[in-house]
C-alpha cells in the first residue's frame, strides 16, 4: 500500500521533469533552426551583389559614423538589410576605419566589396591638366574656370599668387610642373597649386644633380629659364638639345642669345603674331634682342624634357638657327651661312 502511494506521488513529479526536458529540447531545436536559418541568410547576404543596375556615385561625407553611413547606404537602395551590415562591420572590425569621400559604387560589389571600398579610401579621383608653354595667366585662367577645384584663391594678379601660396619671394611665371594632375572632390585650387609647384621644384632639382658640366648657370632657377625658352622654340622633342646647344654657344661667347619667344614675352598682350623690326627695340629685359643674358624668369612653363635639354646640351658649333616653316629648324655655324638660311625660309616666304 505504501509503495503504491509512494508512486502515485511521484508521477507527477517524473511527468513534470520529463515535461521540462521536452520543452528544453523543443527550444534549443528550434533555437538551432533560427541560428541556422539567419546564419544562411547572412551568408547569402554577404555573397550576394548589391541591388543596383548600374554605376552610383557614394559620398561619405566628413565626420559620418558607421550608423550615419549605413542609413544613408539603405536610404539609397544599395544595403537593404543594415543590420547584417553593421554585423559585418562590427565582426571585421572596420565600423570605425571608413574613409570619407566620394566612391564608384558597381553593380557586381557585394558587401564585403563594398565594406572594404569604403574602408579602402580608394575615392573617385578627378583629374586636371597644365599644359607645357602655358604661361601663368593661361594656367590661372584654366584653373578660375574648372568646376573640379573648390576656389579658395585670387588669381587675376599673377604678381598676387605666390604671396597667396606662401611663396612671397617667387616669381609665379614659369614655377608649376606642367602634368595631369589627380585629385579628390574638395580639392583647392590653392592645394593644387602648391602640389603643382613643388612638383616642379622636385623635377629641377632631380634634373640639376645630374646636369652636364661646364654649364654658364649660376642656379637651377637660370637652367629653368633657359629651358622655357627652349620650350618655347621648338616643339620637336629631337631638336631640344641642340637649341639648348646653340644658346649655350651664344652664352659662353657673350652674344645675344636673340631669340623670338622672349621678345614675343615682353610685348604681351599686344602681341598679334608678327614681331616687326620695332619690336626689337622694345626696351624690357625679356627682350634678348637688345640685352646679354637670360632675361629674369622664364616666359613660359615647362616639362622635364625641355629642363633636361638646358641641362645636356648637344655639342656642336652652330650658333644660329631659323624656323623652317614646318615646325623644324635649320642649324647654321656662321652667321653668313644663317642670313643665306633666312632668305631661303624666311623671305622668300613672304
């Protein structure tokens, strides 16, 4: 009797433990199911292209946190599930490393692509060109009328530019590098240009250390301005050298080094693309016609080329040259042999 009473109060005891490990099991079987389910869809997730067609242009701006971010990405249609994307960043760790600015969103990333772009810094980059024999005001001109720089400087005066750079004892003419140049969105004219400039000293410099020897410049700024009016003369990449030699002769010998282009300079503005006999006379010091020497700056910006002809002259013994009338030149020793060359390509001409 006893034992019956015994296992009557028991039952329910037993009933209600196994009861209880019957829910546990229920639960953590349907605890797996949901991990395992949401774990597919993450992954799937992860490896699945963003949902755009084509090519959208996605702007981190300064000072946006990972949230920030993330709101706008889903705002935008590109991540539609951000919790999976703050899970991502959060398990890599990249939540605090994006970079702002401007990046190429394609259809073909996914979001570990797109994580690792933005993480990247690798923006969308802008590009902008100076141009060899530019003279400073067509370069500031180019530069006041581009939309890809953030204007931030007064270029009218081109006696004003280098205070405004913070180079208040430079002359502007002739000092920035002629090349493409790449940049972000939020560049500065002023950033540009000092870029620009010292990229310019950097190549003179470079070129200088391994200049030829015997050479009448005091200063790579001298080699400079002999290389704007090498620039200036020719176009032919075969004829930089032996221009270069030329002046290099009429230099060491103290003539005048007579030569269009920094006559063409002095006049300016004015010029209507004839130089006539009066305008040899024109009393300026860019005016080698009428003074010795190099004039006072270049006249003109210049690439590594026309710097490296002023550095490695051609030997020779030619002390004149005339313009052809098809972009070359005819190289003469004596001066009777030029005027001959000059009513050949020259007079008869006109």
């Amino acid at each position: 009797m006893k034992r019956l009473i015994i296992s009557i109060l028991t039952f329910p005891n037993l009933a209600a433990s196994a009861l209880s490990r019957f829910s546990t099991a229920v639960f953590s079987l349907s605890l797996l199911v949901t991990v395992a389910f949401f774990y597919k869809d993450y992954q799937t997730f992860l490896e699945t292209s963003l949902s755009i067609k084509n090519q959208t242009v996605f702007e981190v701006l300064p000072g946006m946190s990972f949230a920030d971010v993330n709101t706008r990405l889903k705002k935008l249609g590109l991540i539609k599930k951000t919790g999976y994307f703050k899970i991502l960043a959060l398990h890599t760790k990249k939540a605090n490393d994006i970079k702002s600015g401007e990046y190429l969103i394609t259809p073909e990333l996914n979001p570990i692509g797109l994580l690792k772009l933005l993480v990247s810094g690798k923006v969308i980059q802008y590009s902008f060109t100076i141009l060899e024999g530019w003279q400073i005001s067509d370069m500031t001109q180019a530069v006041n009328l581009t939309d890809l720089l953030e204007h931030t400087l007064e270029l009218d005066r081109s006696e004003d530019i280098m205070t405004q750079l913070g180079y208040a004892n430079e002359v502007a003419e002739g000092l920035f590098f002629p090349d493409t140049y790449n940049f972000p969105k939020g560049t500065t004219d002023k950033e540009f240009l000092q870029r620009a400039h010292l990229r310019l000293h950097e190549i003179l410099d470079e070129e200088w250390q391994s200049s030829a020897k015997n050479l009448p410049y005091k200063t790579p700024y001298e080699a400079l301005i002999m290389a704007s009016i090498i620039e200036k003369e020719t176009s032919l990449a075969s004829e930089r050298k032996t221009i270069a030699g030329v002046f290099i002769r009429r230099l060491n010998k103290g003539m005048k080094l007579q030569t269009d282009p920094t006559v063409i300079y002095a006049i300016g503005k004015e010029f209507d693309g004839d130089i006539r006999k009066k305008d040899l006379n024109i009393d300026s010091l860019y005016n080698t016609y009428r003074y010795k020497g190099l004039p006072p700056s270049p006249i003109a910006l210049v690439g590594r080329e026309a710097i490296h002809a002023a550095l490695h002259p051609e030997k020779g013994k030619s002390l004149y040259f005339v313009a052809k009338g098809d972009g070359s030149h005819y190289f003469s020793d004596t001066l009777k042999e030029h005027n001959k060359a000059v009513v050949k390509y020259q007079l008869k001409k006109k």
